[in-house]
C-alpha cells in the first residue's frame, strides 16, 4: 500500500506532500486544488511495471558517462485493457498516439529519447530504454515497436543507489525521502508538466515519490467519466468471463444489493451494438434483453464499477496488490443509490489487498463514510482517510482527517468542501443550524 506522496511539477502541482495514506482515500476541495492530478499520477506511476534498463548518455562530465540503471516503463494495459498514456491523453482533448516526443528506436529494440528540443537545459537532455535479455529459447516480449514510440513517456527507479544529483528535485531531500527506500517517477510528456515559475533545469519534468508497496502495475484502474461511458474492451471482458470464479453471477449479485428493483433479472456480458469490438452488460428479463446502457447513466455507471472491483478482487493478493483511483463516486447517482453502491464497494475490498483512492464534491459520498465509520471496528476505521486539498501558487496544502475525525471535521468546521471564509447556501449549513436550535 502506498503510504507517502511526493510531488515535483506535476501538472498544477509545483510541490507537494501527502503524508500517512490509507487503505481508502478520500480527496476532497475546490476545482483546480490537486484532486484529478493526484489519481493520474498514481495511475501513471501504478501502471509503471515493464522491466528496463537505464541507461543515460548525456548526463554533465562530472556526474560520470552511460550511467545504467535497473527500471521500469509503463506497461501496454492496464486492468482494463487500456494503453495508460493514450488513455489520459485522449481524456484532456488530444490525439491519444502523440506525434511530438523525440523518441526513436535502436537496432536492439530499445527506445532513445532525445529532449533537448523540448528542454534545451533539461539534465534528462539524451537517454536510452533498453529491454532485457530474454531467457533461451524464450520468445523476446520485451522488445519496443513502432507504437511504442508513441506510448511511453515514463520510467520508475527504485530502491538503487548512485543516481546523478542533477536528477535529483530539492524537495525530496527536504522532506527525507530518498531512492533506496521509495518509487521515483520521470514523466517528460510537455503536457503533464507544471510550466511556470520555472528555475532549476530539473524543472522541466514531472517526477513523484512513493513510499509503501506500489500495486501490481497490471492491477491498476483509474475509472472516470469516460470509463463509465465507454464498453469493455476484449481483452477484459473476454478475460474475465473466461476464469472460473463466475464474474457475472457476481456482478448480478452485486448489482440487485444496488438496484434493488431489478431483482429477478439476468445479467450478460456480450458484444456492443452495431458491430462495435468490444462487449458490454445486459440485462435480460421475460420481455427480453436490454444493454446497461439503456437503464440510464447511473445504472451504467454502478454496473461497470462493480464488474470492474469483482474482478480485481479475485486475483490480487499481498505480493500482487490492486489500486482502484475513483472520480467522482456520485457521477449520475441517487443519493439513495449511491450509499448502496459504496456499500458493496467497501465489502469488496474490505478484505482484499486493494488500495482506494476517490475525490469527490458530493456531501453524501462523505456523509456516508461518516455513517460508515460509526459502524465499523476501530482498526478498520483508521484505515479510512480524509484530505481537504488547497493548491496555492502551485504548492499543494492537505489537511488530514483520519477515521471517526472525518465526522468531527464536519461538526467542528461545517462544509469540509468549502474553503475559510467561502460562503454558500450549503444544506449541511441549514442542517447544523436547525441541530443547533
């Protein structure tokens, strides 16, 4: 479970620190204070797991030459079948293959990364990715291709010792994280990078920290908006419906706790309409079978959520564990359907080594945890985080709620989504002034 965060130019985020992580997670503030930011850098970095060596060719005299170190880049998919860089890409409005990155390929089937005419003052300005060697009589998957070119923006060190000074940001030393005992991220992708008050060459890249156990990089979902709308791809689906724990008895088990006025209907999981290569979820009953989709967006939404979270929970383990990053849990949802389908989330991971990350704007996603953590053992509670995030001038500030003090916030400070001094008509605000008369 990851446990610490680092930041270094990442997006808005020019620093910053989350300390003493939980099991769940809970971000919370205003737009534009750090929340979606933090869920891609976990996914960038929770999606970092195909094995590379690093080998730098153009780092200053001094440091020393073709310094090499053992790393890993981003792998093709993640849980879901998805490409991770194409995948955020596409979710800010651009071309999900980028044509920009310098990157070539070697005749070893390596990529060589030229910078210098992205950031002429860079201390990452050449370097290559090499593939290792693949055992005998093995056929080599860990080769780049041409597609890769357009991929991979990425590469993880960690637990290594000796890495150039240059590469290193001065807020990691200040906040005493260090390589041998953390996961460091180098993301150069121009759109990721926070790209003002620019003064040191290592500005000009993204790189975080992480303390703790990272997930299994192929045990990564970063569900949002666009997840919600879209089917499953065939490498999942066709995946999950091949195992042997019965995936969709489960999601139908799952699905009726949620949408209790279902109960009696069959779930499928099928091909998408008009010939589209992927599946998605049915529902059959004795006048016929209708797509998810046509239930409306909630129904949608609670649907592939919990076939997503089913289906991590029966292949993670402790040497293999999950991480699920949640935008906006309340998208499209009751109220009254949204605390069913946050119950059956907790259950599903309650027990499974799955790491949760959600931010959220919605008084009942939080009102919810409040009720939730009343009825759960001590131990577990603490387990449950709350972070009411600021970014001011690019520096990210996190206020920590841990446990049954996530309900004391709201009773000592009113609306935790709001900032001091902010006003607005809040229910929450008309709630705490009838209790109180």
């Amino acid at each position: 479970m990851i446990k610490r965060l680092v930041v270094h130019r990442f997006r808005g985020i020019r620093e910053g620190v989350l300390d003493d992580l939980g099991k769940i997670n809970l971000l919370i503030g205003p737009n534009n204070s750090g929340k979606t930011a933090i869920l891609e850098m976990l996914y960038l970095g929770g999606t970092s797991g195909r094995p590379v060596q690093l080998i730098l060719d153009d780092v200053p005299a001094e440091e020393g030459e073709n310094l090499a170190f053992q790393a890993t880049t981003s792998v093709r998919f993640d849980f879901l079948g998805l490409e991770p860089l194409p995948r955020l890409r596409s979710r800010h409005g651009y071309r999900g293959q980028s044509q920009e990155i310098p990157v070539i390929l070697t005749d070893e089937g390596g990529l060589a990364v030229n910078l210098k005419a992205l950031f002429s003052e860079s201390p990452l300005r050449a370097f290559r990715l090499g593939t290792p060697l693949p055992e005998w009589g093995v056929k080599d998957k860990t080769r780049f291709f041409k597609k890769d070119l357009t991929t991979v923006a990425l590469f993880s060190l960690q637990n290594q010792e000796g890495l150039p000074a240059s590469l290193i940001p001065p807020k990691f030393p200040e906040a005493g994280i260090r390589l041998e005992n953390s996961r460091w991220h180098y993301l150069w992708d121009p759109r990721w990078i926070h790209r003002w008050h620019r003064k040191d060459p290592i500005d000009s890249l993204a790189i975080w920290a992480e303390e703790g156990q990272p997930p299994a990089s192929d045990k990564v979902v970063f569900f949002d908006f666009h997840t919600a709308n879209r089917h499953f791809t065939l490498r999942f689906a066709q995946w999950a419906k091949n195992q042997r724990w019965n995936w969709i008895a489960k999601i139908q088990e799952h699905l009726m706790h949620v949408f209790p006025d279902m109960k009696g209907m069959i779930v499928e999981v099928d091909d998408a309409p008009d010939r589209q290569r992927e599946e998605t979820g049915y529902l059959r009953s004795s006048e016929g079978r209708l797509p998810i989709d046509q239930f409306g967006d909630g129904a949608r939404h609670a649907f592939k959520v919990l076939a997503t979270l089913i289906a991590m929970c029966e292949i993670v383990d402790d040497e293999h564990p999950g991480l699920f990053l949640w935008e906006d849990p309340e998208l499209f949802m009751h109220p009254a359907t949204l605390g069913r389908l946050l119950n059956e989330v907790t259950k599903l991971v309650r027990d499974r080594p799955i790491q949760v990350f959600m931010s959220t704007q919605s008084l009942e996603v939080l009102a919810w945890f409040v009720k939730y953590l009343e009825n759960i053992p001590d131990e577990e509670a603490q387990q449950v985080r709350a972070f009411r995030l600021d970014l001011k001038e690019g520096r990210l500030h996190a206020h920590k709620f841990a446990g049954r003090g996530i309900g004391s916030w709201f009773r000592l400070f009113g609306d935790p989504r709001l900032s001091a001094g902010e006003e607005m008509a809040s229910p929450l605000y008309y709630l705490l002034m009838s209790e109180e008369e």
